[in-house]
C-alpha cells in the first residue's frame, strides 16, 4: 500500500543500516540463491517468492522476563536484600545462570505477594499518585536500608505500563462503584454517565429513572467532603494557567480561545469569540502565511473579569502533569487522546460556549469550582456517533428539547458524554470560577474510518489486477440509468408522482399506473421491459465489479490495519517515559555505555511506541517518540532497513516489559548485524536495555 507522506518524513535509515547494505551488495554474486531471511521469520526470497511466515516461539532460550531474571536462582537473606535494592533501580539482579543457553526458573511467591500489594495500594490512588508515584513517596534515597528496600510504595514505580494506565482510569470511576470494564460495556458509545455529589434534577430523573447517574459514595457511606474534592488535584490550576499565560508565547486560536455565550444585538444569544485574528501574508507561491497574534495577559484576564471563559487549546504543551495524564490514556483506549481545558468566572450564569455536540468521546473532569451542566440526547440516529462536531445550536433550537442531565458538577466530578450528546454548561451563581479538563478519545477512529483507508487502497490493487475492471461502461448506459429511471420497474402504487408522469411519457397509466393505450401503448410497454432489463443487467455487473473489490478490500485488511497504526502513531502525543524508563533509555547507562554488545538484553521501551511494516523491499520502522505534544507539529520519522532484517525488527519491537530479548538470540545470519540493528533503534530512543553481565567486546562493529 501507498505510504501517505503527508505527515511522514523518510529517511535513508541509520549508518549501520547503509553499511549492511553494501556488505549485502558485495556478498550478492556468492548469495544468489540464498533467501533473504530465515524461513521461519517470513518475507521473500531474493526471487520475489512469498516465504510462508510461522509463528515464532517465545521460548525459554530467547526470551526471558523481569521475575526470572531476578528469581533465577533460591536467594539467601543477603540476596533478597539485593533484590529489593535492584527493585528501587528497576534492574533484574545478575542472578542469571546459563545452562545450555537455557534460563533457570526457579518459583518464587514474593511475585504473586508483590502483585496483590501493588493491587491493593493502586486502588487507594488517586490520579496523579497513580501518574506520578514518586511525588507520594517523596524522593528515595539511594541507600541499602532495610525499612527503605521493604517499603511497598516503591512497587508502584515499576508497574507495567498498560496495568498503570487501567488503574488509572479505575481510579477516575472509583467513587461510582464501578470499574473500567463495567464501563466499556454499559456506558461506552452507549448513553452519558456522570459521577457527582450533586444531584441530577432532570425531570426524568426526579422521577426515579436515572440511568445516568452514580452517586460518589465510598466502600463504608459517603467520602469525606475534603478526601472527594481533592481527587482530582494536581493536574491544572487556575493558578498555573495564569502563570502559562504569563511565561509562554500563547497565541490565539492555536493556544488558547477567549469566548461568550451572550445576547447579541437581535436579543438571542450566540457565541463571541474574542480571539484577535491572525495576520495573513503572502508569499511568492501564492500560499498564505499565518501568522497567529499572541496574547497579551492583561486582555486575556481583563476579558475573563467581563465574564469570558479562558479555553485552551493544548493544556499538555507546557504541562507534564496532563502529558503524563493524556499518554496514560492513549494506552487504555488505543487511540490518539487529547485535552481542552475551560476556565469560566463565577459570580454569574456565565457561559463560554452554545449547546452544541462533539464528534469525540468526552470525559469532564471537573477541577475547580463548580458548574452547571445539561446533557440532551442527539436529535435523530442520523447525529448518532457523528463524523463531524455540530453547529452551535440556538435557544429556539433546544426549546423542545429535554435534558436527561441536569446536575452542578463540583470538584472531584466527572461526566462522560458519547460524540452526539448535545450539551452546554454555565458557571453557578457563586463567587467562584469553575475550571475543568476536557479530555477526547476516538477522534476519526470508527470502522467508517477504517474502511475510508481500505477501500479506496482495495479498489487500487484490485484495478490493476483485473481487466475486467478496468473495462468500459455499456454503452449509451445513462440512456436507462439514473434517477429519473430508477423505478420503471416499481410497483405503481410505490412510484412518485413525478416518476409516474415520466413513466407516463413511455406508456400512458391511469390513477392506478395500469397502461391504457392498445397498440402504440403495447409497444411502448415492450420498451420499458426492455429498459428494465437493462438496468438489472447492468446492476448484475455492477454487483460483481463490487464484490470483487470487497474480496480484494478482505485480503488488504491486514494492511489496512497498518495504515490505522501509522495513522495513530502520527496523531499521538510522544510517550510520557516514568523515571525508570528514562534510565533504561538512557544513552550513559555505566554498564555498557549505551553500545549494544550480543549479551545485551533489549526490549521495546514502551509498549505500541513503534509498529514494523513492510512497503516495497523495504522492512519500516514508525515509531512516534520524536513527536510533540502539538498535533502534527513534527512530522514522523520512520527507520527503513533491508526486508532481511525484519524478523530481528519484529523480535524488537514485538519484545515488551516485562520481556527481555538477548540481542545474540534475534533472527538474523549475522551478529554484526543483530547488534546495528538494535544500536539503531536505541540511538533512536525506542529500545531499552539492560546488561545482565559483563558486555561481550568479542564482537565489535563500527
């Protein structure tokens, strides 16, 4: 399949990639015959054959992971210490004994008793203690203290990166009562679900059928007022936003909005945005140039104190702590996840926006403040899981529609809404801004949208494989098909009046569309079947010309898949690495230097940060850890190598915590070339590393 460039960069690949090219070119007279990789690992031979592709084994020999890296051996008193020092570090011990190339594994139940403590504190977290877990147990000293090494919070640290993020979405429910898979089934896409202290005062739901609230109660009653309120601290201020808009260039209408939802002249009320405009200038290829105004701190906050609401549009840029939040996400969704942040003044029924619905999954949490929020059902199935947002609907468009929430959200609250819930939301009469987060998930990631990808490709491939496709259309085809013949053969009961009268011009009906002429009639009648005939005829065709496509569309599905994984690491935010995976990244590490040795254990740094596809002779890495947190502000940057290393690649990058894979173990003829292609993606910053033992120098490339 094509690779659409737009947000793509190619590069040549790394030094060592273009060195092994020119080995494999000077060896190319002596391999004619040879495949380019082993059959096991699949791809092509030199010939263009397919080589069938077999699943590979992760075996005992090739792949070892974090437990029995450490657990390889019974441990005395002394070794337990060590083990709980290399916890701090995230290092496997160098307890690893090789026999045969074989690792030991020895049981071991402090694995199971760590799980269970990792488990129980995860579910007393709140979010940002989940996100950053260094900042509850305050900064460790690196020192071999008992009470230290035993302390259970250090555990936190070093959980996987998919359990860290579903704990954090379990923590956002908690005070619901219900987890993340309760939620997927019940709430997802379905209907909205807010949890609050506050109640619903929909009329629905005054009646006792409220399906849409949970209260925020606790395991013994209700939550402790303070304990609640706070939840959600951490993340955003209207303090820190002030100090954003203080220190960094914000620009208005890439950073930042100021809006009103107001009375206008006429009496109604619309929506202002107050945003200066951006200048335009025009270069000598006649494409506009924007250059978008930054705003000044004291219009900003002097149109705030006039009742405007502050929105900013990428809350993440400057802020690590919604960053970390928004990368969590991604990986619980498996989508792009991004975040707006609305800062609206109190002391008044103050509004920034009209009812409007998103073309997102959206996830209110409400920081500071409170806020009154309706949330309506969409208007038709048409406006059901929409593509697109909505226009701003006015007062007359919501008069004779009802909410099913009607609640003032308060800190520690959240509301979900599915794309195509119409909503609005205004600050309470009290003196006091509201601030929340809007966090979106699912933007463009529908099956429609898959489909928008595979069908077009399959129609492509299909083309230039079949003839029959590629032939003319009947001719004079348009002489019966069309609109305006599109029912001569309806039962006359179920034509239009229009389609009658043309019908009529083929062979006069009456009332009841019987033909009423002898003769010239009868004739007329004879053509018509025969136009009929026709249209199915051509429709036949038409169906097998589909058909085929969606043959061809069933084979590329693979590959369209593909397509979505470039499209989703070009969309995503870079990942957010936790202290301990920035060590295992890092280009210093002491015990190799960062060079990758053939006893040198690697694996993926984090999970889904990188996909391998296959496009021409080429085997491609994309990998989204260059990329800002501005959406399509760097274009990616995928790795090309030869198509012989892609079972090493796919080992790679396939290869992730709490595995560790032995670079002298990946699939490839040549340990030169295991070592280059795995230097190649650490020097990108997408492999970690660990050295369990002393680096074997015996084998050194350049």
């Amino acid at each position: 399949m094509k690779v659409d460039q737009t947000n793509f960069q190619k590069q040549g690949g790394s030094r060592a990639a273009k060195k092994r090219a020119k080995k494999r070119q000077q060896q190319h007279s002596q391999n004619e015959t040879k495949e380019l990789h082993d059959v096991e690992g699949g791809g092509k031979t030199k010939e263009g054959a397919e080589v069938p592709k077999k699943k590979k084994k992760k075996t005992e020999q090739t792949l070892i992971d974090d437990e029995h890296l450490k657990d390889a051996t019974v441990m005395d008193s002394k070794q337990k210490k060590e083990k709980q020092k290399a916890k701090r570090e995230h290092k496997p011990v160098t307890t690893v004994s090789r026999d045969d190339d074989h690792v030991r594994d020895e049981d071991d139940s402090l694995h199971t008793d760590d799980e269970a403590i990792i488990d129980e504190i995860l579910s007393q977290l709140n979010p940002i203690e989940i996100v950053f877990p260094e900042r509850l147990i305050g900064k460790v000293n690196n020192n071999d203290s008992d009470e230290e090494a035993m302390n259970p919070l250090i555990l936190i640290q070093h959980i996987e990166t998919k359990k860290r993020a579903r704990a954090l979405f379990n923590s956002m429910l908690a005070p619901s009562g219900i987890d993340a898979e309760e939620f997927y089934m019940h709430y997802w896409e379905k209907k909205p679900l807010v949890i609050s202290k506050s109640k619903n005062i929909a009329d629905f739901a005054l009646n006792g059928n409220d399906e849409f609230h949970l209260n925020a109660v606790g395991d013994d009653g209700e939550h402790e007022e303070s304990q609640y309120r706070s939840r959600l601290n951490g993340f955003l201020s209207k303090a820190t936003i002030r100090e954003l808009i203080s220190n960094h260039p914000m620009r208005y209408g890439k950073d930042l909005n100021v809006t009103n939802f107001c009375k206008t002249g006429h009496g109604e009320k619309r929506r202002i945005t107050l945003d200066q405009l951006p200048q335009i200038n025009y270069n000598n290829e006649n494409e506009d140039d924007v250059e978008y105004i930054v705003a000044e701190s004291d219009d900003v906050w002097q149109n705030f104190d006039n009742g405007c609401t502050i929105r900013l549009l990428c809350p993440h840029k400057h802020n690590d702590e919604i960053h970390s939040l928004l990368s969590n996400m991604e990986y619980e969704f498996g989508c792009m996840v991004g975040a707006n942040a609305y800062l609206t003044p109190g002391g008044g029924e103050n509004q920034g926006f009209a009812p409007h619905y998103d073309d997102i999954e959206a996830f209110i949490l409400q920081l500071e403040g409170f806020k009154h929020w309706r949330v309506y059902p969409p208007m038709s199935k048409n406006e059901t899981l929409p593509r697109e947002s909505s226009r701003d609907f006015t007062e007359k468009d919501m008069k004779d529609i009802s909410p099913v929430i009607d609640i003032e959200l308060g800190p520690g609250d959240l509301l979900y809404m599915p794309r195509g819930w119409i909503h609005q939301a205004n600050t309470c009469r009290r003196n006091h801004h509201s601030l929340h987060l809007t966090m979106s998930a699912m933007p463009n990631w529908a099956w429609v949208d898959f489909l928008d990808i595979l069908i077009p490709e399959a129609l492509e491939s299909a083309a230039a494989k079949s003839v029959s496709l590629r032939s003319g259309l009947p001719r004079n085809f348009l002489s019966y098909m069309g609109t305006m013949y599109e029912q001569l053969d309806a039962k006359p009961e179920n034509m239009p009046e229009a389609l009658k009268y043309l019908a009529s011009k083929i062979g006069e009906v009456d009332s009841n569309g019987v033909n009423t002429e002898d003769d010239d009639g009868k004739e007329e009648e004879a053509k018509k079947r025969m136009m009929v005939k026709l249209q199915d005829s051509f429709k036949a065709e038409a169906k097998k010309k589909i058909m085929r496509v969606c043959k061809e569309a069933l084979e590329l599905i693979t590959t369209g898949c593909d397509e979505m994984a470039k499209r989703f690491l070009s969309d995503r935010l870079p990942p957010a690495f936790t202290p301990q995976e920035l060590a295992l990244t890092n280009e210093s590490r002491a015990e190799n230097g960062g060079k990758i040795w053939p006893n040198t254990m690697v694996r993926l740094a984090k999970p889904g940060i990188a996909h391998l596809v296959v496009e021409g002779d080429k085997a491609v890495i994309y990998h989204n850890a260059d990329n800002s947190r501005v959406y399509h502000e760097t274009p990616l940057s995928p790795l090309e190598f030869e198509i012989d290393d892609a079972p090493a690649l796919e080992a790679l990058v396939t290869t992730v915590e709490p595995h560790w894979i032995c670079v002298r173990d990946l699939l490839h003829g040549d340990i030169e070339d295991k070592m280059e292609i795995a230097q190649s993606l650490y020097d990108e910053g997408i492999l970690a590393i660990y050295q369990s033992e002393a680096p074997d120098t015996s084998v050194q490339t350049g």
